[in-house]
C-alpha cells in the first residue's frame, strides 16, 4: 500500500503517513504538537485545524457538533477526528499549537540541617599487613568509621577497590548511597556529587539539581507532561492505559522521556556531567506515581481505590531507565491513600504544616484537587476531581498559561480590561483569567447568584460598556472579554454561558471537598488561620477572586496565600536530608484519608458549593 504526503503549515513541515492516518497522528509523527484535552476523544473541540487540499474523511458526529455549519464550509475540522487519504496540506491555527506553558518553577525550601543520602569521603587507608590480613573492603569499612561489620559494596565498585586502594598511597574517594559503597577512585577527587529532585505532575514536570555537598540548587528545567496527547485529566490517562494496546507502556514512555530530557537539560545548565547525578526525588500524585513507575493503575482508579504500593520506596536508576549514573537511586516519596499523592506529602513537608499553632488548610490545586486540614492535631485529607477546566479544557477558549493568555480580568473606567502573559494579543484564557473574569462578573451583577448570565432585560440595568459585550441567548449566551480587533484569533475570546458552567463544577468539587474536611474536624471556615494554595494555578490566581467565587472558605483575603510549587520544595527536602524522609513517612502514615464518594453529606455540600456567594 503506497503512502501519502501530509504538509502542516505555517511551520512547513511535511510527513509520510499511510492513507487512513488521523491527521493528530500525522502531525506528531511530524514532531508537532496539538493541544489536545479531550486524549482525542472529539470531545473538547480544541484541536481545529484547516484542510488546504487533499481529501480528507467525512466529518465524524463529534465533528458536526464541535463546529459550525461556517466552520465546516470554511475546510475546518478536528485532527484527531480527520482521517488523510491522499496527499494534504493542513494549517495549524495559533489556537490549536501546544504552545510553552508558563511553568511554576519557584519554590521556597526551609532550611534544614544538610544530611543527604549520597555522601563522597575522602579517607585514608591503612596498607595492608600480615598480621591482621584485613581485607581491603574491611579496611575502607575502618576508615569510614565502621568497626563493626562492612558497608554494602556494589559489584562494579568491589572491582576496582584493590587497584584504587593502592594507587595513591592509600588516599581514596569513595561515594556511598547510604551505606553502600558505589565508587571508588583512588586519590582525592574533585568531581561534584549532585542529586536531582523531581516534582512529576500531570501537566508538567519540574526537575531541581542539587549539589549534595552544598545544598545549593545549581539548576533548574521543566517541561509539559508528554502525556497530555492522550489526555488533560487523569481519568483519560488511566482509561487509556487500561483499554488501548501496550497503554500502560505508552505512558510511561512518554513521562520517562520528559523525566530524562530534564535530567539532561539541568545537567547542561549547571555543567555537571551525567555521571556525577547519583539520586532522584521523586513526587507526584497517586496516578502519576504508578505510570512513572509502570504500576498498573486499574485498581486505584476504581473503587476502592487501592494502590500497588503506597509506602515510600527506593529503586535503581538503571532499571527505572533514569539517565543518572548507573549505580544511583531513585526515591519515591510516599503515598497518602486513594489518590492523595507523594505531591501532597510535599506540600505538608515544606509548609510544616502540622508545626501550626492554629488550624491550617492547604489546598493543590490542579486537575485533582488534594486537600489536606491541620486540625492543631489531626491531619485529614482527600482528594476533590476538578476537572482539567482551570487548565483550559472543557472552556470553549481555554488554554493553559501561555503567551497570549487571558490571565488577569479587571474593571477600569466602567469596562472589563484584560491583561494577557507576554503583553500578547489574546488567543485564549487560563485559569487564573477565568477565575478573575468570573469574580469581576459577579461584582458588576452581569452573573447571577446561579451562575445564569444575565438577559436582555437585566442587561439594560449594566453600564453600557458592559451590557454591549453580552451577546446570545439561553444556552448561547456568552460575554466578550476580547474583540476581534483585540485578539489574535478572527472570533475575539468569549466566556460562553456552558464555560460559567464548567468553573461552577470545578470550584464546587474544590470547595465541598473543604468543607467536608471542616465538617470532620468539627470545626468552621472562621477558625482557620490560613488557606495555603500550591501548585501553579494556586500562586498565580487573585485571592480575592477565589473568595469571590466561592472556591475557598470564606476567611479574610490576607489569610489566602500561594506558597509556590511546594510539592517540588518537598522533593528537595528529601534530596539534602534522610532525616526528611523519614518525617514525610510519618507524615504520611498520620495523615487521615477521607474517600469523598463515600460520604452522604459530600453530594449536599458540592450542590450548594456550585452557587456563588
């Protein structure tokens, strides 16, 4: 069977695909990426793009229900819908790219009393002799301080000792993973010895490189989750996995590459070689935790929400397929329950939260909102499904936070005014512009308690530069942010009456999950000290318009603050002290886990949580 030609435009890229190819496919043979939520499914209708020429399959029922009668004449279609039969040529509209996604990668690590696990000594041994006939290894072991027993040794290291051992008059430098012997070099080195902190989300990946012998981060790189092509959410991710042939290798591949592009590009960054990385520190939720590891994921995604393994755990770099040196580890930090994860452990080890005098909450929010509540005694915590829409999906114009990017709505001289990242025109908006544009909605009485926007009648009440950008009716009502001339898309950006929808059910889910916690711990939103949000949603979005839309429990404004990607902070506090690992396993084993789908009062408390304040 012949192939054919696909061209993409206007990046000029051209690939050689067999007939029947989705045009999705085709474009990430060709090294491009679409943004693609929904996994392709034809569910979230974001990955538009434009036959130029060639023949294309019909349009699929997804299809006709995601575009316009307009669209469709205009040779608009959904790539992971459209199949290529002939030579084609496809334009990729700007609000189609999987363009850079502004990443969190700042953190705030405690200080803490540096006691790694990786440790290189210098040490001087004593030559061998007649009388005792101490073997070489036991000699090490003495140096080292060890007069009882020896250090583990591994095979490659018991190899080279007696040559090492005598090279240099008995100076050696001996790297120790713990207490196993991993390398010896004769004489005194000056190689570094660096060990990497990695923070595995769902959207993205943020690797940390340490030098073990300072403390000091050296470097920093992060990336999108390459799994995004096969979902925005979990959910997708885990069907994916359990349904499609060799899924669960798929996703492993696919975050095990970005895993080991950020290994390369922060060792290039702080020119460290490779070989000198001897640990990784690893957080991440439930799920992101069992595809980077390659468990299988259908038991925690289905009642009872099991998983393989939940306590902290250490495995070989080389097995994992980890492009540190060979003989290093990788720590995974441990598991809370259900699919509160290791990155929930991390937010409790570098917010100390359970050091508070006075009950705490801290909220990640994310896909998969965790939720953890320091009752002064007690720590309780589950897990609330958000849904993927504050990264952008399910909203008709949501992206993720990129150039162009609605990220900041406010009201000046009687009009919404919208700030975009980069200064750019805007293509679309995030979930901190979402959050905000919903807030300001509310203040100037556009949207009701309910969440319906208002009507033609209503709307003559609103000051006229207001009452203008509303447009539509019933459930196609929907508020310009953007105009045409404003935007860098033909349509301008819009918040449509089903998007209002989509943010009532992912705050609801946020906030009924805080407010059962409280309902636990019997106590109420007043007596909270602080509301700390993690994560990159949580830092870059307006306290007051998380208040406003009911996201939060009610507290003062000053009580609700970022404290950055703290998930990642705790990774690097695992990396610079054992002593840390064994507090985020006590932590985690303290940590009371509360299954939401098990409880009456869950469904009465999202139902009203969905209203707006």
């Amino acid at each position: 069977m012949g192939h054919v030609q696909v061209e993409f435009q206007p990046q000029g890229v051209r690939v050689t695909v067999p007939p029947g190819t989705s045009v999705s496919d085709a474009a990430i043979a060709a090294g491009l990426e679409l943004y693609m939520p929904c996994g392709g499914e034809g569910r979230c209708g974001k990955c538009k793009v434009v036959c130029r020429n060639g023949k294309c399959s019909d349009p699929t029922g997804a299809e006709l229900e995601a575009l316009s009668a307009q669209e469709l004449q205009a040779g608009f279609r959904l790539a992971c819908q459209t199949k290529i039969s002939e030579d084609a040529v496809i334009q990729i509209p700007l609000s189609s790219r999987l363009r850079g996604k502004r990443i969190l990668e700042e953190i705030s690590a405690r200080p803490v009393e540096l006691a790694p696990n990786v440790r290189r000594v210098t040490l001087v041994v004593d030559p061998p002799n007649l009388e005792t006939q101490n073997d070489d290894l036991h000699r090490v072991a003495q140096a080292l301080g060890w007069y009882e027993g020896a250090p583990e040794v591994v095979l490659r290291a018991a190899r080279a000792l007696p040559e090492a051992v005598r090279a240099a008059d008995g100076a050696l430098t001996v790297t120790l993973l713990g207490d196993k012997i991993v390398e010896v070099q004769a004489g005194r080195t000056e190689r570094g010895v660096y060990g990497l902190a990695l923070d595995v989300g769902t959207t993205t990946v943020v690797g940390y490189l340490v030098d073990l012998a300072t403390g000091k981060r050296v470097a920093t790189a992060s990336a999108l989750n390459r799994q995004h092509q096969f979902g925005a959410d979990l959910v997708s991710r885990v069907e994916f996995s359990n349904e499609e042939p060799h899924g669960k290798n798929r996703l492993r591949r696919a975050v095990l590459e970005v895993v080991n592009e950020i290994v390369v590009e922060a060792a290039r960054l702080a020119g460290v070689a490779l070989n000198d990385i001897y640990e990784v520190t690893v957080v991440g939720n439930a799920c992101m935790h069992h595809m980077l590891l390659g468990l299988d994921t259908r038991h925690i995604a289905a009642t009872p929400y099991v998983a393989v393994m939940r306590q902290a755990a250490c495995f070989s770099s080389r097995e994992l397929g980890i492009r540190i040196n060979p003989r290093g580890s990788v720590y995974v930090l441990p598991l809370v329950a259900g699919w509160v994860g290791a990155d929930t452990v991390g937010v409790m080890m570098a917010s100390r939260l359970c050091d508070a005098e006075q009950p705490t909450m801290a909220i990640d929010l994310g896909t998969n909102g965790e939720i953890v509540l320091w009752t002064g005694e007690r720590l309780l915590a589950c897990s609330a499904a958000a849904g993927p829409a504050f990264e952008g999906a399910q909203i008709k114009q949501g992206m993720r936070a990129a150039e162009g990017a609605i990220e900041h709505v406010e009201v000046e001289g009687g009009d919404v005014v919208c700030h975009t990242i980069a200064g750019a025109k805007a293509v679309g908006i995030c979930g901190s512009g979402l959050l905000d544009a919903v807030a300001q909605l509310l203040e100037l009485g556009v949207l009701e308690q309910s969440g319906r926007l208002d009507d033609e009648a209503k709307a003559q009440k609103l000051p006229p530069q207001v009452a203008k950008r509303l447009r539509g009716e019933g459930p196609r009502r929907e508020f310009v942010l953007a105009w045409p001339e404003e935007s860098a898309v033909d349509s301008g950006v819009v918040l449509t009456q089903a998007d209002i929808r989509q943010v009532q059910l992912a705050k609801g889910a946020i906030r009924a999950g805080a407010e059962v916690l409280l309902a636990e711990a019997g106590l109420t939103a007043g007596q909270l000290s602080a509301i700390l949000l993690a994560g990159a949603f949580g830092s870059y979005i307006n306290p007051a318009s998380a208040l406003r839309v009911g996201l939060v429990p009610e507290v003062p404004v000053e009580a609700v603050r970022g404290i950055g990607n703290a998930a990642g902070a705790g990774a690097v506090l695992a990396l610079l002290s054992v002593e840390e690992r064994q507090y985020a396993q006590e932590i985690a084993r303290r940590t009371a886990h509360l299954e939401l789908s098990t409880r009456a009062d869950f469904q009465e408390l999202f139902m009203e949580a969905m209203m707006f304040p």
